[in-house]
C-alpha cells in the first residue's frame, strides 16, 4: 500500500464536511508507519488565529480525530509544527514553485475576499507548505475533499520542477484519492458555498461537537426550496440545497442520492429534514461523546502526538536533509 498523508486545520471545530468529505475516510487506511495524519497549526495561522484558542482547537482537533477512529498506535497522528522538516522543505518549494501557478490557486482567491491586499503571504504561500507536508515523507496517496485537488496538481508540478531542476527522481507523483458521495459538503445557508469551520454563520454547518439539539436545529433552518424531493437524481438539477441534505443523508447512510431519492422522492422537506437530523444525531453523538472523555485527560492527548511527531520526524528527517543536499546546501555536521 503506498504511504498515505493528510492533513487538517485546527481553525475551529471540525465539521460534518471535513468528517465526510475527509476524516471517516481516513480510518480505513491507518497502516503504521506508511499512514500519516496531521492537525495542520501552521496552516491554520495563515489566517489570524487568537493563540490560546489556537492551542486548544489543535487539542480538540487531535481527540476528534481519534474520537472518530484514528488510532495514534496503528497510525503516526501528529502537530504540523512539531516537526520542522515540513518548513525546511516548504522553504525551498517557495523557489521552485513559480509565481504564476500560484496566481491560479482559487482557494487563495475565495480565502483572500476582495482586498487581496492584506491577505498574509503566508496565505499566498500556503499550498507550497501544503506539498511540502506530503513530500517530506514521499506519500504518494492524499485524500481529501474536492476542493483541494488543484493544491495537490500544484504539488506535482513543484515535485516536477524540483526533479527537473536537480536532475534527479526524487520526489514521486502524488494521487489524489478524492472519495465518497459526500466529496463536498455544502453550506447550510446556501448551497453553492462550501461547509467550512470558520464560516462566521454556525448556522452554516454541523459542528462535530454539536448537541442534538443544535444539530436538529440546523437542519429545520437549513435553507431549501418549495417544490417536493424528487424521485431522480437528474431532479437535482438546479437545486442546490435540495442536492446537498440529500448528499449529506446518503453519505451518513451508505448509500447514494438515488438511494435516498427512492425511499424520500416526492417528500416534503419537513419530513424529510426529520429523519436527517435523526441519522446525524444518532451518527454524530458517540463522536461528540468520545471527544468529551478524551478531552478530560488533556496530558494523554498531547502525549500521544509527542510520540506521533517522533515517528514522523524519523521519516520525513532523512528525506529533507536529502533534499538539502540535493540543493547544494552544506551539511549542517
Ligand atoms: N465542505 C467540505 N466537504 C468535503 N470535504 C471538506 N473538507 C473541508 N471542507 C469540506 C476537507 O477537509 C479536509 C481538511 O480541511 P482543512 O481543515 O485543512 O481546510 P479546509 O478545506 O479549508 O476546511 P474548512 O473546514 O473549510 O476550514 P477553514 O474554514 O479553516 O478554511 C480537507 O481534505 C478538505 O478537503
């Protein structure tokens, strides 16, 4: 099996959309060594963090990890800045990579607003960090959600480079594993936005910490339009909400929109909203459960990323200064 990285932000609580669209697929694919799962700090202060909310939420990203399956014993479950290797490498992707592939990265366009100005250039810069975190250890499978497949393109054109460059093979091809009915979960509020923690709306998304009540809540308020579900999926057509609670259900179900469509087409939303919250209630609460008795041992949470950044830091050393060297950079003993 080929050695698996990815990683998330601790920019707030994790959402329903990260849970499908990445973390419960990672669960399956913990193999030791050749599994690597990251809560991304450095990521997350591309964008203003208040530091001691920072601290926290990567504490609380690392138990939800755990709370929804990964085990740090039969995967290596890390903080990205606990490992210096990936800032080594991202360093030197920042001169491989050109300006203009960058210009092109729409999620610095969407993150950045209007005045792109006083975006950070940390924000710029970001998915030069973000191949970096891969190629430290040569992973060469990433899963994660729809929206970053043009990061991961980028990625390979600086591995491209960088081999170009130096004349080596040295940093192999990456493949995207883009997976699940849920590969992009929505906004609650409007159905062409992406679910995202830091959304200003908690409206917006499901929080992984949600209570039942707050979860039933939001899927009553979720917006939709008048007409009735329809019975095919081509009746989705145009009608973004609609598409995305059918989504969201068949995903927490194992099943697809068709699936769903069969047992709810020609439903009102009222009804059909009901056995949502439900499904995610009874999905989500064990989660929301587990992360609460991990937390009540902070220590035990920290000590187990110490040890998955040890393990990290063992691969993704060698393969640096290797890349260092490759550089011309002299040897620092
Ligand atoms: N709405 C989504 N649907 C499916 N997958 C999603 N992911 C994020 N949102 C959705 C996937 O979750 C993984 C971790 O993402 P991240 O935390 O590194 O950054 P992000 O994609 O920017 O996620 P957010 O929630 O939108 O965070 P903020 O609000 O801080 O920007 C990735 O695999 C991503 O695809």
């Amino acid at each position: 099996m080929p050695r698996v990285f990815s990683g998330i932000q601790p920019s707030g609580v994790p959402t329903l959309g990260n849970y499908l669209g990445a973390i419960r697929n990672w669960v399956p694919m913990q193999n030791g060594d050749e599994s690597l799962f990251c809560v991304v700090d450095q990521h997350a202060i591309t964008v203003f963090q208040n530091p001691a909310e920072l601290a926290q939420a990567t504490r609380e990203m690392a138990a939800a990890l755990i709370a929804c399956g990964l085990d740090p014993a039969r995967c290596i479950l890390f903080v990205q800045s606990h490992v210096p290797a990936h800032v080594r490498l991202a360093w030197i992707f920042n001169c491989v990579a050109r300006l203009g592939w960058l210009n092109r990265m729409t999620q610095f366009k969407d993150k950045a607003g209007k005045d792109r100005e006083a975006a950070s250039t940390g924000l710029y810069v970001y998915p030069n960090l973000m191949a970096a975190d891969i190629h430290a250890y040569h992973a060469t499978s990433v899963p994660v959600g729809d929206d970053q497949r043009q990061h991961l393109e980028l990625a390979n054109d600086i591995a491209e480079k960088f081999n170009h460059d130096y004349g080596v093979a040295f940093f192999p091809r990456i493949e995207p594993m883009i997976l699940g009915v849920a590969a992009r979960v929505m906004s609650l509020r409007d159905g062409t936005k992406k679910m995202s923690k830091s959304d200003p709306s908690d409206q917006s998304r499901i929080n992984l910490t949600d209570d039942a009540d707050s979860i039933a809540q939001k899927i009553r308020r979720a917006r939709t339009d008048a007409e009735p579900l329809p019975s095919e999926v081509a009746g989705l057509e145009g009608r973004a909400e609609a598409r995305n609670l059918v989504g969201i259900l068949a995903a927490i179900t194992d099943t697809d929109a068709a699936g769903v469509l069969r047992l709810y087409g020609g439903s009102g939303f009222g009804a059909f909203k009901d056995t949502l919250a439900e499904a995610l209630v009874a999905h989500l609460s064990p989660i929301a459960g587990e992360m609460r008795r991990l937390l009540a041992d902070p220590g035990a949470v920290d000590a187990a990323l110490h040890l998955g950044a040890e393990r990290a830091a063992a691969i993704a050393d060698p393969i640096v200064a290797e890349a260092e060297r490759l550089v011309g950079f002299l040897p620092p003993r």
